[in-house]
C-alpha cells in the first residue's frame, strides 16, 4: 500500500463530533491508528492483524508497514494535529508506540478530544522523559532500585566517580534514543560521555548491579495491571556484549532460566507486578499524576532480589517483537481496556507456548552515523521461510526496491516450540537478506 501525505492548516480547536462510535469493547470491526514508524510499531501491527477485525492505519509507518496497513504522513509529535487526524477518521482507539509523542503530550490531545488512546499523558510520561523524576517516583513507592546522584556539572560527575568504584553507569535525565547511557570502567570515557550529554540537561551516575537483565511490560489502566511475558534484550552492538551501547540489537523471550532460580517464570512475574509494578501505578495515582498505557519496567534480577534499572512509558523494542507474537488473542481488548479505564473487565490474553528470538540487522556505522540509502534484499525470501517473520524498521521503498534509512533496519523474528528452533529461524532468515555493511550480533539467545 501507498504512503498517503496528511497536511491540514493547523486549528486552535479541534472541531466537535459526535464521539458515539468509541467503544468500550471489540465486538465488531474497528479503527485503530498506530502512531510510529520502527519495528516495535510494526510487530504491534501484526499482532493485532492476526487476531483479525480490525481496520488499521499506520502514522507514518515505514516500506514495511505500508505494505500490510495503510499509512500516512502526519508529524506524530503535534498534539492537536494527531488528534484532529483521529476525531475526523472515527478511529476508535490509537496507540502511541514511540515516547517521543508522549513526552510531546499527544495522548492528552487525544483524550480531551474524545479519542481513547493508549498511552500516558504528558506529566506521566515523565517517567521515561527524565530518570530523575522515575527515581523520585520510585522512591515514594519503595521500589527498589540502585543509588544515584545527579549531576548538572562536570565537576559534579567527576565527584560522583570519585566516591564510587567502576564500573560506572552514566544516565542522561532526558530522552537519548537509547543512546544516554554508558556502562564502563574507563574513566576517561566516562567523563567524555558526561561532557557529550550535560549541555542537554543533568546527568545520573547510579550504583552499578551486577546480574541479568529482564524486560517486563505491564499494560495499566492506573489502577489495574496485566503483565506480559517477560523477555531479553541485548543492548550492546558486538557479540559477547562487546561495542557501544544501543537500542537494542536482539531480543528473545520466554527466559527459561527464571524458572530454574524462581521456581517458575510466573512466579517472577507476580514478584515484579507486586513489588514494582503496582506500587510504581499507585505512587503515579497518589501524585496526581496517573500512568495508563505500557510501563515498561527495566530490570536486573540481583544476588540481593529484583531491582529497577529504568522504567519507559512504552512498549520497548526490539523485545515487543519477541513477546507480541507469543499473544495468540485479546491483545486489542486489553490496549482499548486500559485506554478506556476498564482493563479489570477485559478478558485475560492467550499465549502460545512457543519461543521467539529477534535478530536486528543494522545499517554500517550504527549506533554513531549510521549510512542509509542501500538497497536491502532478499526481504520477501526470509519472509516465505517457515517460522520467520520480517518487521521493519527503517525502510524506505526506492526506484529500485526496498532501502534502509536509519540505524536498526530490520528485525528478523523467528518463532518455534523451543528458543533453539527460534534462534534457528531467526538466523536462517537473516542469512537470505544482504544488505551492504550490515551488522547484525551472532549470539543473540545463545546462552538460552
């Protein structure tokens, strides 16, 4: 399918409609708007495609995207604009993948409007907008999570470093793309890091914890909590977590080795959903400020309990596009549930017992200046392997075919009844697509 380019003169006001088709439930064909353009945005595409009677639309999408639902260009960063956009085509739910149009206020825009909208508002959104403020939160509820200091100046990090032992962990306040944060031992490095992110805003140097890392979602109503699988992801650009720091270059899940140190996966979960989670929802509610939408809650499973590394106010990529294909139903009820304040009431989902591995595939020079423009091939080929899914991106559809334009290109999800088979799709997949200076992590679920 076609982009379609949406340019409107920019009103005060968004006119009145009759806001009569909202629903508090899937019980036929509906509208749904899907704001963003990565892969993440993609697999929620997806998923809600394979459950079926849903309309979608994509703001603005990507080659991929475009070629399973309809896509539009509109600045998904305008708050009035998007929600003008979703009154005047009667959508009846619209789900914000990226923070930054939260961060920008668009669920508010949205809801003021009439429009349910999956996603946090403004104020709330805060908790991935700035660690400071999660930190505060985190420490109303009694979360647990590591010792911080903030800093505003060199000088001030360089204390900070020197009152704790490396490795050190350095924390942009605000949004980065993934790319705010160093782990290291060199303090050269460090201290470069600082003076590259100070000019934005304060810095925070945290304790570091020592353990494995585990991605949970928690869908929210502001008061209810749904918990989805848990997954991992594998931030680092090179095999055996070797390189730079990025969005994420890989992802599997389910975490078999959670069952072996908690006695089952779900066991951990209910920990998080009761020690993390529901404290982190109410602390919000308690504040003023209610959090409706996906907390994404970032830990590290420590020798002393579960700890918070960091909390987003969105699905997290690249582990969505591991844990959404696990969802055999109900994922669109639940989304419009917890927009609508009803998620008590929406049925439970189904999951599939299979595994999922993603590898990303990444243009050269990511995660620092990454080179765009060169043909991608061999898309559809992986596609047609059995158990393998292709989500994009960053993909543009040139004269010649398809393009990568940005950093991280495309995911490769393999599915199947244990992680080995995944990761054998996954890999299997990624093997029949060239792209010129790709990169892309050999080990991603290895140790699993």
């Amino acid at each position: 399918m076609p982009w379609h380019d949406v340019q409107r003169t920019h009103r005060r006001c968004i006119r009145a409609r009759d806001t009569a088709h909202l629903r508090a439930s899937y019980n036929g064909p509906v509208r749904i708007l899907v704001l963003g353009s990565g892969a993440r945005e993609h697999a929620i595409i997806a998923a809600l495609l394979a459950e079926g009677g849903h309309e979608i639309t994509a703001a603005p999408g990507n080659a991929g995207i475009a070629q399973d639902v309809e896509a539009v260009r509109i600045d998904i960063k305008h708050p009035e604009l998007v929600a003008e956009f979703a009154v005047d085509g009667a959508y009846d739910l619209v789900v914000i993948g990226p923070e930054a149009p939260l961060v920008a206020g668009v669920a508010d825009a949205l809801r003021k409007a009439g429009v349910p909208a999956f996603g946090p508002t403004k104020a709330a959104a805060a908790i991935e907008g700035s660690k400071s403020f999660a930190k505060a939160v985190m420490a109303r509820a009694g979360v647990p999570t590591g010792a911080d200091t903030t800093a505003t100046t060199l000088d001030e990090v360089r204390a900070a470093l020197d009152a704790s032992a490396p490795p050190w962990v350095l924390k942009a306040d605000g949004l980065a793309a993934g790319k705010g944060v160093m782990v290291t031992d060199d303090r050269a490095a460090a201290e470069a890091h600082a003076e590259a992110f100070l000019p934005d805003g304060p810095l925070l140097v945290e304790e570091f914890l020592a353990g494995p890392e585990v991605s949970l979602f928690v869908i929210t109503d502001g008061v209810h909590a749904v918990p989805l699988a848990p997954a991992q992801d594998f931030k680092r650009l090179g095999d055996g977590d070797a390189g730079p720091n990025t969005g994420g270059m890989g992802a599997y899940s389910p975490l078999p080795w959670l069952a072996d140190r908690y006695g089952s996966e779900q066991a951990f979960v209910d920990e998080v959903v009761q020690t993390v989670a529901l404290p982190t929802i109410r602390a919000m509610a308690d504040a003023g400020t209610p959090f409706t939408g996906l907390l994404y809650c970032g830990l590290i499973v420590t020798d002393d309990g579960v700890k918070v590394i960091e909390f987003n106010a969105r699905f997290g990529d690249p582990e969505t596009q591991v844990v959404l294909p696990r969802v055999e139903s109900g994922l669109g009820d639940v989304l419009l549930a917890a927009a609508n304040g009803s998620l008590d009431a929406a049925p439970p989902l189904v999951w599939s017992d299979a595994a999922a591995v993603a590898v990303v595939l990444a243009s050269e020079g990511y995660p620092g200046d990454p080179i765009t423009g060169r043909p991608v091939t061999g898309v559809d080929e992986a596609a047609g392997l059995e158990g393998v899914q292709v989500l994009h991106a960053a993909t543009g559809a040139g004269e010649h075919g398809l393009t990568a334009t940005g950093g991280r290109v495309l995911n490769v999800v393999g599915t199947g009844p244990t992680i080995a088979e995944a990761r054998e799709r996954a890999y299997a997949g990624l093997a029949r697509i060239g792209l010129e200076g790709g990169q892309a992590r050999t080990d991603i679920a290895a140790g699993a």
